[in-house]
C-alpha cells in the first residue's frame, strides 16, 4: 500500500493533548503535516507542540480551547483566519463521558457532555469542510466500540458515539466524489487517560487493552487505502464483536452489556466521569 502525501495538510487536531490525539498528531508530524493541536490544557499543548516541532521540524499550534463553548469553533476558525492559517484536514478526537447510573448523573455534566462528545464535531466539521474540500484533504472522526451497541451505565456518552458514527458514515457518502476522504475511527478499551479515569475495567470487563500507537496507527493505515470505508475498528477482537453484535437481538446485547459493565460483579466504582484529552 502506497504511503499518501500528507506533507501538505494543515490538519485541526482536538483533544490534543494526551492519548490517542497525542499518538495521531505524532503520526501526522511523522508524515510532515502542520499540526493545529486543541485541548483546555496549554501546558501539555504546547509542550507535545515544542517535541513535534524539534522532532519532525513541522509547524505546530497550541489552541487552548474548552470545547463545550457552543462558540469554540467559530473562535478557532477566527483565530487561525486571522493568523493566516487554511486548514485542509480536521481530526475530532476529544471525547467525554460518564459511567454510572443514568439517574444518578448531573444533567448539566450530561448536557457538557453531549456538548463535547456531538455537537463540537458538528460545529467544528460545518466550519471546516468549506476548505477541507477545496484542499481534498481529510474528516476523521472519533467514535468508538460504544457506537456499535447500547452502553447501560455510559448511556449518554454511547448514544453520542452512536451518533457520531452515523453522522460521519452520512458525510461519508455526501461527500463521495470529491476527493475529501471521511471515515469514522472506532477504538475500544485503549490505555488512555479516559479510560483510567471513567472505570475501562468495569465498563470493558478487563478487556485487554490497546495502546494510542495501537489506534492511530490503524486511522493512517486507512487513511493509506485508495478508497476507505466510512469507518474504521480498531482491533481484530474489537471488529469480531462489532460484528456479532449486528447478529444479536438489541435486547439481548443490552442485557449482556448491562452485566458486563455492572461494577459490583467486579468489586469496582459504582459512578465516575472524565475525559478524554478535551
């Protein structure tokens, strides 16, 4: 498979700062594209944007940036207007959620959620892709295995990787035929700070985990293909469940997911939040 030339690309990447965004900005640095990276944390922006630029000699931006701000995307398309920046490629990596009880959660913490987990990647593609497509460049979206099936205890945060999911398959066929390439990247339980924080060992049932390297580097390789698919899994034992899940009742994988993310079987936390490198 030929490596694409990325060399290019000004590419918008959110959640930035750590974790997966961190391993596909390495990635995307490595293939000699100019990097715009967004989180809230500036001291970890711009200390992975200082390693990049050194290390690959590629430009790098810190954009400090609280992505549930119903105005962060019109801020940044300004901001980097007004620096002279086109981007021609966008990345929307930053992801949060909650685990436990739906009637136990915080509805403004929900509603920052579906701020951040939906309507961010809404907002920031509709304010990008005018010069993505002028460019030919890339819209990678960041779902996840959640997308695939109900979450019982993640409810909102899966619903809104369901979401993403089908919004980007939809951009996926919208925009066939003029060279922008769209896909959805689905990981599972990854060694992030998101899962660390939000209980990965009971909402995956000690699911053996993959790195960021591990899933960025499947978003490059599909990146690489001469047609990708609107989505990407990443993980051969992440893509067999996927699969079997669309042979299974909803009402079956709903029950199944219901014990399998049951913290007392498991002795573990009954509700905790974070996030993922917004």
């Amino acid at each position: 498979m030929d490596r694409r030339d990325l060399s290019s690309q000004t590419v918008v990447i959110t959640g930035a700062s750590s974790g997966i965004g961190a391993s596909l900005a390495r990635a995307l640095a490595a293939r000699g594209s100019s990097l715009v990276l967004v989180a809230r944390r500036r001291d970890r922006l711009e200390q992975l944007a200082a390693e990049l630029e050194e290390t690959y000699g590629t430009v790098v931006r810190a954009a400090p940036l609280d992505l549930s701000s119903t105005s962060a995307a019109v801020e940044l398309k300004t901001s980097l207007a007004e620096a002279g920046v086109t981007v021609t490629s966008l990345v929307n990596n930053a992801g949060f959620g909650t685990f436990g009880a739906f009637l136990d959660e915080d509805p403004e913490r929900l509603a920052e959620e579906i701020a951040v987990d939906v309507s961010a990647p809404v907002r920031l593609s509709h304010a990008f892709l005018p010069d993505i497509v002028g460019a030919r460049g890339f819209l990678i979206n960041v779902a996840s295995m959640a997308a695939y099936a109900p979450t019982p205890r993640m409810a909102v945060y899966g619903a809104s990787k369901a979401f993403v999911l089908s919004f980007t398959e939809s951009l996926w066929a919208e925009l066939r035929g003029t060279g922008v390439t769209v896909f959805a990247l689905s990981p599972g339980a990854t060694s992030t700070e998101f899962n660390a924080v939000v209980g990965a060992d009971d909402a995956t049932a000690g699911a053996r985990m993959r790195t960021p390297d591990d899933v960025a580097a499947t978003a490059m390789t599909h990146l690489d293909r001469r047609d990708p698919g609107p989505g990407v899994i990443d993980g051969i034992g992440n893509r067999l469940s996927a699969g079997a899940a669309r042979l299974t009742s909803r009402r079956a994988t709903a029950s199944l997911m219901r014990w399998v993310t049951d913290p007392a079987r498991r002795g573990g936390a009954s509700r905790v939040s974070g996030r993922r490198a917004s």
